[in-house]
C-alpha cells in the first residue's frame, strides 16, 4: 500500500497487520507467559531466531507491540521500545548505553526529573554538562573525547526553549555521537526529530499521545539514522544483530527485560486509542494555545509570555521552520507576582494540576510545585521565575478559554 498519511496509518494499523478475530484493535493481551506445542519455538524465542514471538510479558505483550509499531510509524523509525513511564525510557536510555567514565552533554533547560536524574548518573560515575544549547556552539564547545551522547528536548518544559536542533544534528553527525530528542512537547504530530538527525526520539506516552491523562507509558524510537556498529558500549551479544538494530536491542534487553519498567498491556492499550485522536487534539490545543498567548500577551496585567508561536519568542524562527504548530504548552507571568494565587483561584476551567498533554486545561505555578525541590539556584539556571504559571493548554472551545482567563484577570485586578 501506498505510504499512508499520519491518522490513517493510525486507525487502521492494527487491522492491516492483522487481528485473531478481524479486531479492528490490536486486544489487550493480558498473558504473563506464552507457551508453544514444540519446544523447538521456545528455545527460537529466546535465542531470536524466531522473530515476532513472545516469552515473558516484561520485555513485551502482543498489545505493547503494536503500540510500539504505532509510535515506529509516527515517528518513521525502524523500531521503538515502550515503557511503563516516560521517566522509565529516559533512564533505560541513559543507563544501557552510558558507561561509567562517559560524557553526556545536555541542554539545561531540561523537565525537572530529568534534570534530577543527572545526578543520579554522576553517582555512577557518567559526566554530565549541561548547557543552553538554543546556541550549538554552547554544544560544541562542550564535547570532549569521551562524549558518546547528546540530550536535548524539541520544546523545553516549562520555559519553551527550543535548541538549535538542525545544527546540533549535524554536529553530533560529523563527531558519531548519538544524539537522542525528547520530543514529549512537540509530539510526532507537529515534529519528527529524525528530520534534524536524531539518532534516538523519546516519548513520555502519558502526555499528549495518551491525551486523556489516563495512562503512563513512554518510548524510545530508533531513527535509523545512527550507525550503532561504531557505537563503543554495545555489549557483544547484540552487536550480532544488524548495525541498525543494535541500539534499540541493547536497550530492551537491558532496559526492559533487566531493569523491568514495562508498559503494562492495559495502558498500552489505553495509549493506543488516545493516540488515534492524536493530530486532531493536538491541532485544536495547539490553535488554542496561540490564541489564548496572543491574548495573554496583550493583557495589561500580564507580564512575560513564554510561547514558540509568539514573534517575541526568542527561537519563534526555528519553530516555524521545524514545526506544524507551536504545540499546547505556554508559560506567563503575572506583573504583580503576588496577584498568582488569586488570579489562579478565580479561573474557573483550568485545573490546578501538575500534568501535560491532557484534553483539559491544567494550570500551576511551577517554582513552589514541580521546581520546588530543585532550589532557587537551579530554578534560576533554567531560567524560572518566582512567577512563572504554566498551562498545558487543553481541547476546550477557545472562547470559553479566553473568557474565562478574560475575568479571572480581571477580578484580580
Ligand atoms: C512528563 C515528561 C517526561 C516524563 O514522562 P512520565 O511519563 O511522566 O514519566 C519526560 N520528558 C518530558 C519533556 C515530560 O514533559
């Protein structure tokens, strides 16, 4: 079949690869184990020369699978890896293929938990720098001998930093330095980091492919785009696989089957049905965040807007350059910082929630929540305010949104 487009692809996948029943969904596979009548197919199982098979339901169910194929074809990978969280593909990627004595550049405008996580890797004895890469000679000033990775996400959360993608790529190209994209903000739907040369994309799937804030998952996506056989940490049992699958096999066999932070099929399932509403939801969120930061922007009693899709937002020209939309997360000040509670408690729609991604409005004041751990310096370096509210914009229909934030301003003066 001709190559099909994004939602097509995703609501039909399931039937094409073929169903027991004719399911037009792939059912949800709640087996632990799977037996087979000949012994000789579960010793191929195990040893992979029987491909397509299932032993255990930690490295994989039939239903994980095919959500796996689901976010392979959004994103136009050769492969993904689901997990029981985004937070759990993160770390399986830095730790099944990070070394102790290894160097790992990232941006520093990074999600919170991963910047906490970083700590966790130089107790293991992994260098971590991090730097604002909205500028890649931040970057390449950075890299030393021993850099065998760069991080960064497509939009930062909560700040909407964007890095200088398209230059990162092609540095971390010329130097065989794998290059992995958090891509959780943008979503396949409005970016692909393969077409910036990322080398492997991760998904928090709990954000807006999910969408309903109803199930956690995450994945890690092999582009294709890096050639793992020059890669120094691939053990030698994988580097019997094809150069391309060697990244992606090391990572699900120490990532998922060793370290064990699957994607149960219930979620996985949950995830795939959000998914086949992906590019719908994040069209709508998206317009509507543009029209609500064009309002906030305006406002009197509105102080900075943090939005990709705003001409005043520093990297507005690589987001149009690299994205359909400026995606459903926005960031705002309050001029009079001490109005925060007041203004939040009067909005009637947003929820005061943590959360992205979600069909709902969400609304917090990060530095006293999410960041509160972190601690003034840190907060400071990643470029957040005393003030700063996030919102993950939702579905609503837009003028109930801007009325809503049109009274709540309003009342508090
Ligand atoms: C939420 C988030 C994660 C972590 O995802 P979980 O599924 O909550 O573990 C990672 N990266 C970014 C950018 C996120 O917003």
């Amino acid at each position: 079949m001709d190559k099909q487009g994004f939602t097509t692809s995703i609501v039909h996948g399931d039937r094409i690869a073929g169903t027991e029943f004719g399911d037009v969904r792939q059912p949800i596979h709640t087996s632990v184990q799977y037996g087979f009548e000949r012994v000789e197919d579960l010793i191929g199982v195990f040893q992979g020369t029987r491909k397509g098979g299932f032993n255990y339901a930690r490295q994989g169910t039939p239903t994980t699978a095919a959500l796996e194929r689901k976010i392979t074809s959004l994103e136009e990978g050769v492969g993904t890896v689901c997990f029981g969280t985004g937070m759990a593909a993160i770390t399986a990627t830095f730790l099944t293929l990070l070394r102790a004595g290894d160097h790992l550049v990232s941006s520093q405008y990074v999600f919170g938990n991963t910047n906490s996580l970083f700590g966790t890797l130089r107790g293991f004895g992994i260098e971590v720098t991090t730097v604002d890469a909205g500028d890649a000679e931040n970057v390449k000033n950075a890299l030393r001998p021993n850099t065998r990775m760069v991080f960064v996400e497509s939009v930062a959360n909560p700040g909407t930093q964007i890095p200088d993608l398209q230059r990162i790529g092609e540095l971390c190209r010329e130097r065989a330095i794998a290059y992995v994209v958090d891509n959780t903000i943008t979503s396949p739907a409005l970016f692909r980091p393969k077409a910036v040369g990322a080398s492997l994309v991760i998904n928090s799937l709990t954000k807006t492919i999910a969408g309903h804030g109803a199930a956690l998952g995450g994945a890690v996506t092999d582009t294709g785009a890096f050639d793992w056989s020059a890669y120094p940490n691939i053990a030698d049992d994988y580097r019997r696989a094809a150069p391309k699958e060697q990244g992606l096999l090391q990572i699900r066999k120490k990532g998922l089957r060793d370290m064990g932070a699957s994607l149960s099929s219930e979620h996985a399932h949950s995830i795939a049905m959000g998914a086949e509403t992906l590019a719908l939801r994040v069209k709508q969120s998206s317009d509507n965040a543009l029209a609500l930061a064009r309002f906030l922007e305006k406002h009197e009693a509105v102080g900075k807007v943090f939005y990709p899709g705003l001409e005043s937002h520093p990297q507005y020209g690589i987001a149009q350059a690299l994205f359909k939309g400026a995606s459903w997360l926005l960031s705002f000040e309050l001029r009079d910082a001490g109005r925060m509670a007041e203004v939040v408690n009067a909005l009637k729609l947003p929820i005061k929630a943590t959360g992205l991604g979600d069909t709902r409005t969400l609304i917090i004041p990060v530095a006293p929540t999410i960041f509160f751990e972190a601690g003034a310096e840190t907060r400071k370096a990643m470029g957040i305010s005393d003030g700063m509210l996030r919102l993950s914009v939702g579905i609503e229909d837009i003028d109930d949104l801007i009325a809503d934030f049109s009274q709540a301003l309003k009342a508090a003066g």
